[in-house]
C-alpha cells in the first residue's frame, strides 16, 4: 500500500465550461490537479492492476463557529460531495498511479473536519 497526504485544500470537480470556441476546465481546477499530480508522481509507480484506493478529505474548522460547535465538529456533511471530491483525485493519478482510473475497482471516501485542510490518499494494487 502506498500513502501519501498532500496539504491543500480539497475541491470538487466543476463542470467544463461551453464556450462557442469550445470546452474548457476552470483554470483554478487544472491548477489544482496539476499540483496533485506534482506532488505524487515520485510516491506512486504506474500499475495496470485492479485499483483498492482509500480517500480522506480534511477541512478546516470554520473559524467563524463557536467554541462548542468546533469542539463537536465531526464529519463535513456540506458541499461538496464526495463523489465530486474524489473525481478530481482520481482524474489527477491518471498515468501516474495507474494507467487509467477505470482501474479504480474499489473506492473509499471520507470526508470530515480536521486543524488544517488536506487531503489523504492510499493506494494498492488488487
């Protein structure tokens, strides 16, 4: 199993933009797989295998709640969803991690308050 975390903060894949000169991704977005990409390109090693990959999305704790709210902050049940959180993590280990992320047989996420916001990824091969 391979394990990463990577400190930065989680964001969901938007929808492309239409444009009449084509179909574009929001810059910060591309940004934002792009650093991903960077920062595990050196962790993982290509595989061609079925894929078991872990997620943990952290938040954090709003600044503006009160005392009692932070102290009983779980789970990040707001936006954005977890499926859209994850896209992005699995579009951006695309040649890096594996091949493609139709390999990705078996996914688990999590999201949930944490100090800082950050984002961990485990990975092995079925």
């Amino acid at each position: 199993m391979t394990r990463i975390f990577i400190p930065i903060a989680p964001m969901a894949a938007p929808r492309p933009r239409v444009t009449r000169n084509g179909t574009y991704n929001d810059p910060k977005y591309t940004n934002y797989k792009k650093a991903i990409a960077l920062m595990a390109q050196h962790k993982f090693g290509v595989s061609e295998k079925p894929i078991y990959m872990k997620l943990e999305f952290f938040f954090a704790i709003p600044k503006s709640w009160s005392k009692a709210k932070k102290e009983s902050a779980k789970w990040h049940v707001f936006k954005p969803d977890s499926d859209n959180l994850a896209k992005g993590i699995k579009d951006s280990l695309n040649g890096i991690a594996y091949v493609d992320d139709a390999q990705v047989c078996f996914l688990q996420v999590r999201k949930q308050y944490a100090q800082t916001d950050g984002i961990l990824i485990e990975i092995e091969e079925l």
